[in-house]
C-alpha cells in the first residue's frame, strides 16, 4: 500500500495494485479498477515513484520459508 494525502490534508494508504490511472485534472486524480475515484494533493509523478518504491519492496522481501 501507498500512503496519500486527500484534499483535506487527511492521509490515506491505498492498495497500489489497485491503481488503473493516475491524471492531472488540475488536482491529482487517481482512478482505481474498482471505479473508485481519489483526489490527492501529490502529483502524478510522486505517486508513480510510491508505485514503483512499494513493487520493488514486495521484490526485495525474502520468500516465506517452507513448514519443516
């Protein structure tokens, strides 16, 4: 999940993966699979870098170790 700030300056974490489109309409506007549409005060790039930061975290993780 990445962290975002809406409008009102409240912060918010949303499911990375879930994230369709991210557009500059003026305010940031993040669209999600599920129709779900997020005003946020980052900019389109801040959240491509979050994005990008979150997936290489989940590559970086050491896989779980088999029940003996």
């Amino acid at each position: 999940m990445i962290q975002i700030t809406d409008l009102q300056g409240k912060e918010h974490y949303v499911n990375a993966e879930l994230i369709e489109l991210v557009e500059s309409t003026p305010d940031t506007q993040i669209v999600l699979t599920t129709g779900h549409r997020i005003f946020t005060q980052e900019t389109p790039t801040e959240i491509a870098e979050r994005v990008l930061a979150y997936r290489r975290a989940c590559l970086q993780r050491p896989a779980p170790s088999p029940d003996p």
